[in-house]
C-alpha cells in the first residue's frame, strides 16, 4: 500500500478547480476595489508607495480568502 491509494482522482479536481475558481472570485474582488475607488489603486500602491493603502489592501485579501475558505468548504 503506498501513500496514494487513498487519494481519488476526483478530490484532486475539485481542488484544482476550486483553487482557481478562488483565485477568480480575488481577482475579480481587486477589479471591482479599482472600479470602485476615485483613485488608481496600482499608481498608488507602485508609484506613490502608499503603505496604509497596502495594509488596508492586504487585510481586505486576507479577509476575502477566508471567506472563500469558508464558502467553498461548505
């Protein structure tokens, strides 16, 4: 008996898809910030090198992942 008997291939494509399916729900989370904000949130984050932008970035991806966790793990 090796260590991969007793994964199916099934549960390897649902990680795979929910993974990516994750990563689209972010993505279109940070398009809808940039939408939203009357700023350009790259100029400021790259340019301006705005610190409390990125943490307030960072915590709201952080927040946003563990929801999707949550969501997804349902």
């Amino acid at each position: 008996m090796t260590a991969f008997d007793g994964i199916l291939f099934s549960e390897v494509v649902s990680t795979v898809f929910y993974t990516f399916f994750g990563l689209a729900l972010l993505l279109a989370c940070w398009w809808l910030i940039e939408l939203v904000t009357p700023f350009s949130l790259r100029k400021e984050l790259e340019e301006d090198q705005n610190t409390a932008i990125a943490i307030v970035m960072g915590a709201l991806f952080l927040s946003l992942a563990i929801i999707i966790a949550a969501i997804l793990r349902v």
